[in-house]
C-alpha cells in the first residue's frame, strides 16, 4: 500500500465531503501520521472511514470527525486546550500543533500509557495526559489561559476548566457525539 496515497485518499474522500476545509487543518493530517497512533493490530485500516476497537470497548474516531474536532476546536496558537478522552493521543497530537498546551484526560489506565507512548514517539511535548474521569468534570490540573471566562463542556454540562476559554471533547460511545465549543 502506498501510505502517502492513502492519507491523500482520505482527506479527499472523506474529510473533504465532511466540510473539513481548513487548509491549516488539512495540512496538519499531513504531519501527524495517523498510522503511527493506530494500534499494530489495525494498522491497516488507519485510512479507513470505521472507528477503531481499543482497548476496555473504547474506539479510535473516524478520521473525518477527528478532523472535524480540530476544525471547530478552532484552536489558536496561545490558548491551552483540555481533551476528555486521551484514547490513542492522535487528537491530542493534532490539538498539540495548535495549541499552547494540551491536557488530555483518560480514564483507562491502558489507553492513558498508549497515549503518553505514542505523543513521545511522535515528538509531541506539549500535551500532558491525566488518569481520571472528565466527564465528571476536571478542575485538577485544568489548562488555564489570562482569560478570565470560564469554559463549560457542552457535551456533559459540567464545569471542566477553572479559567479556560477553550475545551475540546472526545466521546465515550458513538451515540453521544457533540464537540465543545469556545463559551
């Protein structure tokens, strides 16, 4: 298989259709190498538009909604960004070349250590990855920026940021999907 043609492939038929049309967005799925966070036994369907088993009955997201969260994240250079979900780290390490700084929260012990394994692999130093559960709210270590506006995670209503303008979400099953958004 030629990866660089696959990679091409899914951006153009996938990502593209799925209104991803940040160019800034686009180039970065060039960089970060989605295959590198692929678990070995799924290396093949790095590509592919499925969600991806991991461990604990977690999955890997299709890569048109990854790119979606990092296009409506619309993170800037300066701004810190909290992640509920570590998973693999693939959308950390997308946020990461956004961001200041990312703290993404896992609460599988399994899935936080993959994510930290992948990040240093892939040379990304500035996303910190936290055991524990976000959905119930995540102050403990919480990015803070000079802004004094306060972030609510729209997808669990909870208060997840003490002084944060910018929260990012992933989701614990396929049913319950929505992206937070700058508040």
């Amino acid at each position: 298989m030629n990866i660089e043609q696959a990679r091409f492939n899914m951006i153009e038929q996938q990502i593209r259709p799925w209104d991803v049309l940040d160019t800034d967005v686009l180039d970065l799925l060039m960089v970060v190498k989605r295959e590198n966070f692929v678990p070995e036994a799924y290396k093949n369907l790095a590509f592919v538009d499925t969600e991806i088993p991991l461990a604990g009955g977690a999955a890997m997201l299709t890569p048109k909604l990854e790119a979606r969260i990092v296009q409506d994240a619309a993170v800037k250079k300066h701004e810190n960004v909290l992640l509920v979900g570590a998973g693999t780290g693939y959308v950390a390490a997308l946020l990461a070349h956004r961001a200041l700084q990312v703290t993404a929260i896992e609460i599988d012990p399994a899935l936080k250590a993959q994510a930290e394994k992948n990040l240093a692999a892939n040379g990304v130093t500035n996303v910190r990855v936290e055991l524990g559960n976000g959905a119930q709210g995540w102050t403990n270590g919480a990015p803070t920026t000079s802004s004094s506006s306060r972030a609510r995670c729209r997808c669990c209503r909870k208060r997840c940021c003490s002084r944060s303008n910018r929260a990012a979400a992933s989701w614990p099953s396929s049913a319950n999907r929505r992206s937070c958004r700058r508040t």
